[in-house]
C-alpha cells in the first residue's frame, strides 16, 4: 500500500483515538523472492527512461520505507518501524505464518526463550502420521507459538489503558488458521480427521470438473511433493482433506481461546460495556471443497466468503444476516460508528450493522503476478456475487463461470453456456460494468473547472 494512500487508521487517529497494530498486517510486500512480473523490453534504436520514470505511478516500492515486512529489514541489528505506521501509533508485527512466524514476534522468541529457537520454523517436529500437505507437527509449545504471543500483546495493551479515557482502535491479526498447518501443542489432535464433514465433490460421482481442477490433479499425480511448498492451489485427495479440516479447527481452537484471553482483558479494564468488537478474516481455504486445498485464483465461496461478527455492548443482539458486503466497506462501517468522515475517494460503503444499507452484488477483482497453468500467465478475475448467483470473467485462457447459488450452493455446475441462463447473464455482466466503471479511481480531484 502506497503511502500516498489515506487509511482510514489515519482518519481515526486524527480524530484522536489512540491507534495499534499486533500480530498481520500484509500491507507491504512480505517476501523477498524477485517479482514475477516481466521487465519491459527496450527497442534498439529507442531511449530508455530512467528508474524514476520507468512506471507511469511515480512511487518507488523499492525504497526503504516498503521493506517493513521483509527478510531485508528484519535481518539488521535492531528493527525498528517507524511511527505511525499507516496510522498505527502502536505497531507489533508477526510476519509469516505457522510455527515460523517472524518480526517482532520472533525478536521477542530470541530474547525470552532462546532454548525455543532450534523449534522455530518448520524443520523441527514431532513425529505424526498425517499425509497432508504442509501438516507440520511443531515442537514450539503453545505459550511460545505466535497465537499466543500475539493474545497477551494485546491484553497487556487493553490492561494499560485502564482509566484512560481517550477511544482506541485495536486490530489484532492471528495469521493462523492458514497453511502450513502447524497447531502446537493439545491443539494438534483436538479433532480427529474422521469427525470431519466430507467435501461434497468427494460424495458426487457426476461431477465434471473445471479445466483448472483437471490441471491440479494431473500436476498432483505427476509429482505428490508439489504441495510441501505450494502457496497456491493443489489437488488433494479424501483424506488428505480430512486431515487438513481437523488441523484448521485445532488452530481456530487456539485463536478461540486467545480472542477470551483478550475479551477478558476488556472486562478487566472495565472496557466491555464501550468497546465494539469486531471478527472477521481476509479470505478462505479450500479444505477439500472442489479436490482443492490452499487458495489460489479460483473464486468459489469456500474462498471470498469470510465471516463477519459486529459485536456492539450498546447494539442489536443475536441477529444474524445475509446482507452482502465488501472487506473495504469494514472501514467505511467503523468511520461511520465513530462518527468521522471518510475522506474523498473512499470507496466502501456503510454496512447494514451501522445503519447503512446492503449492497446488491459483492465485487471482487483479483490479480496476481504469478502465473498459474490453468489461468495463464499474470491471472486476472473480476467477479461479483450476487444473492442467487455468481458471475466470474476470467482474463485470459480460463472458461468465465456462472453459478446459481441457490440451486446449487456447492457451485458444480458452471452455467455460462447453458440457454436457459442467457438473460440473467446478460444482465449480470450488464451490472459488472456498471460497477467496473463506479470502481473507477477519482481522485486527486480537480481542483477548478475545465
């Protein structure tokens, strides 16, 4: 995220509120692989531009002020982020995932229990009989493993603001439950991978599947150790699937336990009864749904339909809702709560727990550097997501999808090429456009006429 940009941290921030970050952030680039995008290729006879002129945005992702998340930066003596950090007065980061997490987190590994530093990381573990991909059985006991460290940095933050009378916004972000799968501790075989539900695309015998589901179980088959460091999307089998559900609940589990922890610091500082809390996650798994496991450019709702729990001591309670919204409306909704503005070109919207109104489609676009076999190369997808259906335009050698959600809720059976669906698809893609165009950056705004 370029610094250019406007958070809306900032805006609560400049309205007072004391601000913190503990645990994930992912605003920056948090590896330090070489980007995967190809160079522009200069003409012979043609002038070159210059580094600071190279791209049509004048920001240089290369400086030191992006490298907060990377190997780069927290490999010197003594890291230190500056303040504020995209708003953020208080900044404790935990990069990576599973039982390697990095940043602050592992800083503090070093200096508390450096008898712990031979477990960190995903070499060491105990032995186990599971054939998941990226099941990792971590040594670190529980009290040592980034969930837990990041519960008690943000208990000891709430603990210190008691009788401070000044409003606070807290993110606290678990990287977990993601892969590698690595619970510690009694959290590793709280669930037994045949308590699990099956996938439904295991239980139909009818099921064509899509072509990038044919492609992941014919690289599967040529080559089973794909998944030990796959980042995106890999065929799995019944069991593996199994395994890899049981394993997520145990690391929900654990976050179950530390978000009471935190709970329990906002009783004991009398914050409860003033204090909205929020729950919700950046994006799905797989798990099996589909023969799939990770994520990848897919746009099943196994994937882009997260949670979402707007819990207000002083608001309705026990509703539930299908009202549908957008992770950038999250925002828009606290702003909106706290009373403050949202600044110009802010593109979310009020949800309906602060009084706003539903949206009538759910817009995602996705784009990656990395190319994917069955998507080609620099995949995009824009999709929305309607009460009934999914529509899904693919740029590139991917078939475009269309779902009907209501019929078919396990999303099986792609209609774009069925007759009996031509309306409806017409007047979904009629409605992308329309929202393609409202997605349209507008600012800066100019500041006179003609």
């Amino acid at each position: 995220l370029a610094h250019q940009n406007v958070t809306f941290v900032e805006l609560l921030r400049s309205a007072g509120y004391d601000t913190a970050l503990i645990g994930k952030s992912h605003i920056q680039n948090v590896t330090d692989w070489p980007t995967q995008f190809e160079p522009k290729k200069y003409r012979d006879g043609f002038k070159a531009p210059p580094k600071n002129l190279k791209q049509a945005v004048k920001i240089d992702l290369d400086e030191p002020s992006y490298h907060y998340e990377q190997e780069r930066f927290w490999g010197k003596d003594n890291p230190v982020v500056p303040k504020p950090f995209y708003g953020f007065d208080d900044y404790i980061s935990v990069l990576r995932h599973g039982a390697n997490s990095g940043g602050d987190f592992e800083i503090w590994l070093k200096e508390n229990a450096p008898e712990m530093i031979p477990f960190h990381g995903h070499t060491e573990q105990f032995a186990h009989d599971y054939i998941c991909p990226q099941a990792i059985r971590t040594k670190l006991p529980e009290k040592f493993y980034s969930t837990s460290f990041i519960a008690d940095q943000a208990s000891q933050w709430i603990e210190k603001r008691k009788g401070n009378k000044k409003p606070f916004f807290l993110m606290v972000s678990f990287p977990d439950p993601h892969h590698p799968f690595t619970p510690p501790g009694k959290y590793w075989d709280m669930y037994r991978p045949e308590e699990m539900p099956i996938p439904h695309a295991f239980e139909v015998n009818d099921w064509d599947p899509p072509e990038y589901v044919k492609i992941a179980e014919k690289d599967r088959a040529k080559d089973k150790s794909l998944g030990k460091k796959a980042g995106y999307s890999l065929a799995v089998s019944k069991q593996e699937a199994l395994e890899a559900r049981a394993l997520t609940g145990g690391m929900i589990s654990m976050i179950d336990d530390a978000v009471g922890k935190v709970r329990d610091a906002l009783v004991a500082s009398q914050l409860e009864t003033k204090t909205v809390q929020i729950y919700t996650s950046d994006h799905g798994d797989h798990l099996g749904d589909h023969r799939l496991l990770f994520k990848g450019a897919e746009q099943y709702d196994t994937i882009t339909h997260v949670p979402f729990i707007w819990a207000d001591p002083q608001g309705k309670k026990g509703e539930r809702s299908s009202d549908l919204a957008q992770t950038l409306d999250i925002g828009t909704t606290i702003l909106e709560h706290a009373k403050v503005e949202a600044t110009e070109g802010m593109q979310g919207q009020v949800m309906s727990v602060a009084g706003g109104a539903a949206r009538e489609v759910a817009f995602i676009q996705y784009d990656n550097q990395r190319t994917q076999e069955a998507f080609g190369k620099e995949p995009r997808v824009h999709t929305i997501i309607h009460r009934q259906y999914r529509l899904s335009v693919y740029r590139g050698i991917c078939e475009n999808e269309l779902f009907d959600l209501k019929a078919d809720p396990n999303e099986m059976s792609n209609l774009w090429d069925d007759e009996d669906y031509s309306s409806i698809k017409h007047e979904l893609i009629q409605k992308l456009l329309e929202i393609e165009i409202d997605a349209i950056d507008r600012v800066p705004l100019p500041t006179a006429q003609g």
